[in-house]
C-alpha cells in the first residue's frame, strides 16, 4: 500500500481518554499517510511502565509533553507531518495550551488536525479491563475518580473530528483521512 505524503507539513493531534482506541486508528492512519508518530506512552512508560497515578508520574507528566511538542516541533521544521497520539484532555482546557499549539504551528509553517476518539463509558470500561495494562489498574479500581478527573465527552474548544470508536475500524480510518486530507494539505 503507498503511504500519501501531505503537501505541507501537517501536526496531526489523535485525542481521547486512556482506551478510546487512539492507538489503533493512529497505526492504521499511519499505514495509509507518511507521518512521524509520537505516542506520550513510549516516553511514559520508560519511567513509569506500570501506573500513570501517583506524584512522581504526575510531576513529571508536564515534561513528558514537553518532550514530545520538542521532537514534533523539529520533525515540523524538516517538512515532516507529525501523528502525536495523547489524550489531551487535561491541557486542551487550558487557554495556555491553545496558545502553545497556536504558535507551534505558526512557528513550524505547519496545520493542526485534531480528531478526537470516543466511545461509551462501558466500552472504555472494557477495553481497560481487557488489555490488562498495569498502567490501567488504578484508572479500574477508582473509575469515577479516572472517569471524573478525563471525561470521555469533554468538550474540545478547537476546530476537530469526533469519531465514535465504537463503529467500525475502517469507516473511521476513511473519515479520519479524509479530514486529514481536507483541513491538513
């Protein structure tokens, strides 16, 4: 299959709760598109493998997001197409962030798809419990605490594609290339 390259270099936000299958659309995207992918667990998860609870994982969460808009932000520069694959939950609220992101695509020539994955609290509950992550056991064993604090249906403030992941793999994958096709190139 021939990856599409996009005309001009486009960050490409994937965003949801902790199970809303970002991972899964962003690989199948990333089979059909050229991209560089960043995934916040990759980084997480050579410091803390097995919780993303607790003071030290939350103290040093902000750094982990500062390291990947860092490696985005040079990939931008070389002409490069970024798939960053995080939930954004907590930071899309902030009007910090939309100034940050605002200026990182201007600065990088670059423009920003966000697309946003969702699903029922009962699926989410379920594919937690299914992946049998041990990042994933707090976020279980305090759900409405997790579910209170990253609410599947909180609203994005930025223009974006909501894809329910409940539907199938492959409708998503098409609408989500077409969206990036449309609003990114």
């Amino acid at each position: 299959m021939q990856r599409r390259l996009l005309s001009k270099p486009c960050l490409i936000l994937v965003m949801g709760v902790a199970g809303t299958g970002k991972s899964t659309l962003s690989r199948e995207i990333l089979r059909r598109l050229r991209a560089v992918y960043l995934d916040n667990n990759l980084i997480a998860d050579a410091f803390f493998p097995d919780t993303r609870n607790g003071p030290n994982y939350k103290r040093l969460r902000p750094k982990f997001y500062k390291a990947l808009y860092r490696i985005a932000e040079e990939n931008l520069k070389c002409g490069n197409s970024v798939l960053l694959d995080v939930p954004h939950i907590k930071e899309i609220q902030t009007h910090e962030w939309h100034a940050f992101i605002k200026n990182l695509t201007r600065k990088t020539e670059s423009t920003l798809v966000a697309i946003r994955c969702f699903c029922s609290e009962k699926v989410l509950r379920a594919r937690l419990s299914e992946r049998g992550e041990k990042r994933d056991r707090w976020k279980l064993e305090h759900w409405q605490q997790f579910i209170s604090a990253e609410p599947p249906d909180v609203a994005i403030p930025i223009p974006h594609l909501n894809l329910n992941t409940e539907k199938s793999l492959r409708r998503n994958v098409s609408a989500a290339l077409r969206y990036i096709l449309e609003h990114g190139a």
